[in-house]
C-alpha cells in the first residue's frame, strides 16, 4: 500500500522563497498580516503553503499549526463577505488538513477537510480556479487518509474526481497543475489495484469462515474462536467497503457464537459489541437501534474499567449526533447526481 500520511500540499504549491524569512524566527503572525490581506488569492495561498512546508520540513508542526490558525483568524476578522478572504480560509483549512495527516491525526483531518469542504459547498456552481485549485487538493488529501483507513471505494470515488479536475487546470496552466495531475492518476491507479485486492481478501475470508464453520459442526477444538476471528474480520472488512448492512450480520453471528465460548460479559465481548453498534449506525433503519446498544455498552465499559473502549464508544456517539466529518454529505453537495 502507498504510504498515505505524507503531507501532500507542497506538491500543489509554486516553488516559491517569500516565506522563508519567517521560519528562522519565532513566527510572528501581525508581522505577515498585512502581506496576506494584500494578496490576491493564489499568492497568499502559495505564501501560506510554503511557509507551512518549510515549517514542516524542519520538524516545527505545532508552529505550522498556530500560523494556520493565526491567519484563519485573521481572515476571519477581515472578511466581511470578502470572497477571496473566504476562499483564504478554505485553502487554510486545506494546507491544515495537509500538516495533520503528516501528524498522522486521522480524526482531526478530517474534521478539517469537512469544514473545508462546508465553506466550498456554499456555492457549488463555482468553477474558478481558486475553487477547483482547493477542492482538488483536497479531495486528493482526502483520498489518502480514506486509502490508510482502508475505505478504496469512497478513496477511489474521491481520487478519481481529484484527477479530473486537476486534467481541467492542467489545461490552462501545465505548469503549476501539470505534476499534481500526474500524481492525482498514480493515485487513482494505486487505488483501484487496492481495492480490488480488498475484494480478493473478503472471498478469501468469506472461504476461511466457512471452513470454520464445517469445522466448528464437526466438533474440532479451538475452532469456534477462529470462526469468531473470520466473522469478525469480514465484517471489518465490510465496514470498510462501505457495507455496513452486511457487516451488522457478520459481528451478529461473531457474537452468537463467541458467547457460547465466552458465558460471562468480557472485553473481547465488548470490543466486538461496539463493532455491532458502530455497523448500525451506518444503516439508516437500525441507526436508534445502533446508539441504544452503544448507550448499554458506555455503562458496561466503565464496569469492565475499559478506557479506551469508553472512549472510543463516547467519540462514535458523539460523531453520529453531530454528524462529525460528513465528507459524503459535503460530497453529495458538491457533486449532486
């Protein structure tokens, strides 16, 4: 698999010194303020993304971070229906999208690529380049953290639009959009080759649990847990195809049978219910059924003394209230059938 947490944004940026007088220094925000606010959009945009690059570079991410920030805010104070200052804050959102997958903060990117993608939604009419520009790259961005999270069918769908509309930029300038282009279709490339090993696994794996479940009738030893594992894999493994419908039948059946190996409540038990849960949120009518079975889990969690799991189920419920990182929402927006 393609190493998906590189930070991909300098790719995207012209070659360019003008920020390099600022990262020798502590960064002083007022200092550029005035050199951005003047600036047409793609200056400031190549300005921010090769300061935010140089910063990178030299292992100064928490730096990279607070200029973002730093300018976001002052974009914000300034804007005042200004749409090129609003297009300043998308690109940010964009180039911070970049520095937290370099992070490897999955959940943090991609909160930011969804308030990128809430700003660019507001009119998805638009076709000039300083909207094309930033929804290529991060719909390329986007694509690679779907990529490391093993969804290729939502990252293939995202990759092979990126492309498209970087084929559109290259037309009028090859110079600047000419590599990301390239980049963007060996993506793609990479992409589609992923899933379809994905899809060669889950048959594979849809073997394998059939094999334990002749095994598991004939009465061989250890054979039901290695069923539960094969249940428990395909249905990660659906979740990751976007099948959640599915999946909820194979946790289902993984539990049926790990608690007859399994009487009392346990923390694989758990961990398992949690999958259940988190699949049933994912259908549309079982999602009450998904966050009352999730609820259940938060107390027994805290009786099992489970952190993590507690957790990890208090982030799920969370992220299904406020809808989280509605990437496919944005996207339907974005790109109406």
């Amino acid at each position: 698999m393609e190493e998906s947490t590189q930070p991909i944004f300098p790719h995207f940026c012209s070659e360019s010194n003008s920020a390099s007088d600022f990262t020798d220094t502590p960064l002083r925000i007022k200092a550029v303020k005035d050199k951005i606010i003047d600036l047409d959009f793609i200056p400031a945009y190549d300005f921010c993304c090769n300061l935010v690059n140089q910063l990178v570079s030299l292992g100064r991410e928490n730096d990279a971070l607070a200029a973002i920030n730093g300018f976001n805010a002052i974009a914000l104070r300034n804007n005042a229906g200004n749409k090129e200052l609003e297009d300043f804050r998308a690109a940010l959102l964009y180039i911070k999208t970049g520095v937290l997958i370099h992070n490897g903060d999955t959940d943090a990117a991609l909160l930011a690529a969804a308030e990128c993608l809430n700003i660019l939604a507001q009119d998805v009419k638009r076709r000039d380049e300083a909207f094309l520009n930033i929804l290529a790259g991060l719909l390329y961005s986007i694509a690679g953290l779907h990529i490391s999270m093993g969804k290729y069918r939502q990252a293939e769908r995202e990759i092979e639009k990126s492309a498209k509309i970087f084929e559109r930029l290259a037309r009028s300038d090859a110079q600047r959009y000419g590599a990301a282009h390239i980049m963007a279709v060996d993506r793609a490339t990479k992409t589609h080759l992923s899933k379809v090993k994905q899809a060669e696994m889950l048959a594979a794996l849809h073997i394998a649990s059939d094999t334990y479940m002749k095994d598991v009738n004939a009465g061989v030893e250890n054979a039901a847990a290695n069923l539960v594992d094969s249940l428990e894999t395909v249905g990660k493994t659906l979740m990751q195809m976007g099948k959640e419908r599915e999946a909820v039948q194979y946790f289902t059946r993984a539990l049926k049978y790990l608690t007859k190996i399994e009487t009392e409540f346990t923390p694989r038990q758990l961990e398992l219910s949690v999958e259940l849960g988190e699949a049933l949120l994912g259908v549309k009518s079982s999602r009450e059924k998904g966050v009352h079975l999730l609820n259940t889990l938060l107390h027994k969690a805290s009786r099992l003394n489970a952190d993590d799991i507690h957790k990890k189920i208090v982030d799920i419920l969370y992220n299904a209230k406020n809808h989280g990182s509605d990437i496919l929402g944005f996207w339907h927006k974005l790109f109406p059938r």
